[in-house]
C-alpha cells in the first residue's frame, strides 16, 4: 500500500516535473535523444549550435570532476566583433538550473540571450553544464546506464562541480571569477558559499530567480513533493536512479493526459514555473527541440526535502542511523547562508509571477542578508517576471542582463 501511493506520488511528480516541456511538446515531435557519441560532440555540441552560427568564437571544454564526472563548458572569450581592447577580460561563468542544460541561456536571438550579451560587452563567457544534462555524461570509470552514476544530489554539485568549474575558470584567466546562476543554480551558489567554498575566486553573483528557502513555493510540485513522497521514495529506491524526462513511459503518458480533455498543458507551464509573461514563441520551440535534461532521481528528493523541511541542509537519508553514518548526526547538516562573506558582492533578481521563487521564499533569503554590507547587496524586484522569463524573456536584456552587466562592471 505505501509501496503504491509512493509510486503514485512520484508518477504524479514525474508528470509536474516535465510538464512544462511537454506542454508545447505535444503534436510537435518527439524529445527522444539521438544517441550521439559524447566524443563526437564537438560539431553537434552547444558552441557549434548556438553560438559559432551567430559569429562567435566558442570553445567546447571538459572538466574532471574529483568525483569522475566528465563536465562540458562552453568559452565564449569575446565579442562578435573583436574589440582590439588589450585591457583583460573578466571571466563570468554561467550556471543553469535543474532539468535543462547549458543551452537554455543561448535560445533567445543573440542581441537578446545573456551570454552573448556579455560578450560584447567586454567579458570571458564560461558557461557550465552540470552532470547528467547531455554533454556532461561521461565519468572516467561509471557509465551513465549504471545506478552508480546517478548516485548523488545537489550536495555533490556544491562539493565537486562548483569547485571544478571555479577553479579551471579561474587556473585559465588568473582572474577572480564572477558568477551568474538561475534557480538551483543559485541554490548551489548560496550553498557553496555558505560553506566558505569558492570564494577565494568569487568576485561576486548575480543570483536570478533565485531558489533557497522553498517553503512557500506554490506549484503543485511544491505541494506534492511534501512529506509522505521524500520519505517513501528515498527507502523505496534511494534515489540511485537517472530522472529522465525523456523517457518513453513517461512521455506517452504525459501525451495520454495532454490529450485529455480539458487538460491544457499550456496552463500547467504557469502551474509549475508561474504565469511567464514575455516568452517568445520561437524560442520556447527550440528550447523544446533542446529537450528537458536529465538530474538524478536522488537530486529531486533532495529538492522535494528543502521543500518540505524549510531548511538548507544536506541530503536527508530518511534514516536516523544512516544520517548518522554520513554526517555523524541524526539530522543533516545545514547550509547556513548567514556565513556567507558579508562584503561579497551579490545581485539578486526575482519576480512577482514566480511559482518557484516564491516572493515569500525570497524575503526569507533576503532576510538571511540582514548582516550583509548593505552597499555589497543589489535586489531587484520585477512585478510581472515568473521562473523561465529570466533566462527566455524577450525583454531580460532591458530589465534584467542591463541590471546584471552594470552589476559587474561596477565590481572592476
Ligand atoms: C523571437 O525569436 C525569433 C527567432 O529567434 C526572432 O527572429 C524574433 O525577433 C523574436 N521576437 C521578439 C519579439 O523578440
Ligand atoms: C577595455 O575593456 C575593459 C574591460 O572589459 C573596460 O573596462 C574598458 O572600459 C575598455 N576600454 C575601452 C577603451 O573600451
Ligand atoms: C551512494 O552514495 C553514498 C554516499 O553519499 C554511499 O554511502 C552509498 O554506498 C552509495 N551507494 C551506491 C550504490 O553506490
Ligand atoms: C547561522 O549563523 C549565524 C551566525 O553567522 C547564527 O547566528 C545562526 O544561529 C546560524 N543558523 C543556524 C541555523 O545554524
């Protein structure tokens, strides 16, 4: 009976999860990966998809992770049109958010999307792609087919990805390193550096939709996710498993209830991220051709358990002498985000539409600040902005990425 209602609460997830995507999905194709050989990405990775094509250079990198992850970068070191300016770039490195990759930031147009943007403005674009999205599959000895694989949550993104992307950004430029992350990309940053990691080569963060306390969160998602769902999922399978949007079980099913009647899947994209306001039609299409992307199964309880327990803390093993194993406590250790350096620079930027970023979830954050300098901290509020029109919104370079360019040029 538990075994059922736990495995129903996780279809449900499932479906909540992927919605968004499948949303527009629906009767436009199919998001099933060609299976190419992570090798042979180099022509069919992001630089030669979304950048070279717009003139850029673009280099494809990859990072080992001490854990063995296998990491793709992007670098976009300068302008379409050079600027002959010796004076040295400033590096920005660019982190996604959960269930997309990378190539999210770059759907938009290049006058409009944030990397590009950067770069002809004067700044060494570095952008991140976190484990188990499609070009950061590889592991020196597990192969992504392995249970062992998905063996981690966001913890390890804090422990072992932040680290290696800081660190080759900053081995490669010699340079203090200014981030930008949206959603769990900025969870991931708050986290780290909380924990005192990173910010020997932090010059600052520019933190967008930013996801920290989720207590408040008001999607369905954040409802379901709650109790009896972490407790049962995580002694059921204990998370070793890839959560793959893209898998056909879950995709004809996600088609069976699309075609429902009275089912739009288009209102259940505001049900999950909140009622996006400036989204272009042509690039919430290539974002689907993009395809959701895969994150383990144990990264979303962990995300579900900083719903449910109002707290940032580690992964919860649901058992008290497991946790005790892991953490020498009965209870996870927290991530506390007053220890963050008070004279780090940081902007955040949130919205009033953002289902995800909770406005209420956001002042806990902010709250979390009340000892930072204040000169340090920039807020920016956007009343009509929800989760997805900080990385897609035809109008973010004007409100959003003009806010974040003189952020960081003020930090020179
Ligand atoms: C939407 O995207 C298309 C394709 O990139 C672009 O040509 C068009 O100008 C964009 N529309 C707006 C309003 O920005
Ligand atoms: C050269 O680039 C630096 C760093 O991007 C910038 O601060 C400076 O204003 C630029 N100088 C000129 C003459 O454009
Ligand atoms: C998964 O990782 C945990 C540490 O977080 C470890 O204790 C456990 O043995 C691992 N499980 C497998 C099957 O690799
Ligand atoms: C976080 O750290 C601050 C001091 O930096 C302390 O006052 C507070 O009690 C800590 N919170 C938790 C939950 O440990």
């Amino acid at each position: 009976m538990a075994h059922l209602r736990g495995l129903l609460s996780f279809c449900i997830l499932v479906l909540l999860v992927v919605q968004p995507h499948q949303a527009y999905g629906s009767g436009r194709g199919s998001f099933r990966r060609t299976r190419t050989d992570p090798m042979m990405s180099q022509a069919n990775g992001i630089c030669a998809s979304s950048v070279i094509v717009h003139g850029y250079k673009c280099q494809e990198i990859y990072v080992t992770t001490k854990d063995g992850y296998i990491l793709n970068m992007q670098r976009i070191p300068e302008g379409r049109i050079a600027s002959g300016n010796m004076t040295k770039k400033q590096p920005v490195l660019i982190q996604h958010g959960v269930l997309v990759d990378g190539m999210t930031w770059l759907l938009n147009p290049p006058e409009q999307n944030l990397p590009l943007i950067l770069a002809d403005n004067g700044f060494d674009v570095w952008i991140a792609n976190s484990r188990g999205t499609r070009f950061s599959r590889r592991h020196t000895s597990l192969d992504a087919a392995q249970s062992e694989y998905w063996n981690w949550s966001w913890d390890e993104l804090v422990a072992y990805d932040m680290p290696t992307f800081f660190d080759y950004v900053h081995s490669q430029t010699g340079q203090k390193v200014n981030y930008v992350g949206h959603s769990l990309g900025t969870l991931i940053a708050l986290a780290s550096f909380s924990e005192g990691l990173q910010v020997d080569k932090l010059k600052s963060a520019a933190l967008l939709s930013p996801i920290a306390y989720l207590s408040h969160m008001s999607t369905v998602l954040g409802v379901l996710a709650a109790k009896t769902f972490v407790g049962e999922i995580s002694t059921i399978v204990l998370g070793l498993a890839e959560f793959n949007p893209k898998d056909p079980h879950v995709e004809n099913f996600l088609k069976s209830v699309c075609a429902n009647p009275g089912v739009d899947c288009y209102d259940l994209l505001s049900s999950l991220t909140g009622k996006n306001c400036c989204l272009n039609a042509s690039t919430v299409d290539l974002f689907l051709k993009n395809g959701p992307q895969s994150t383990s199964t144990r990264n979303m309880i962990h995300l579900s358990q900083t719903v449910r327990d109002k707290v940032i803390a580690k992964f919860n093993y649901g058992r008290p002498d497991y946790n005790l194993m892991h953490y020498g406590a009965i209870i996870p250790p927290v991530y506390n985000i007053s220890n963050i350096p008070h004279d780090l620079p940081i902007f955040v930027s949130y919205g009033g539409n953002d289902a995800l970023s909770d406005v209420k979830d956001v002042q806990d954050l902010l709250d979390s600040f009340k000892f930072h300098d204040v000169d340090k901290l920039g807020v920016q509020f956007i009343k009509n902005y929800a989760h997805a029109d900080f990385i897609m919104g035809i109008n973010a370079k004007d409100i959003v990425y003009n806010q974040v360019l003189s952020f960081f040029k003020r930090q020179q």
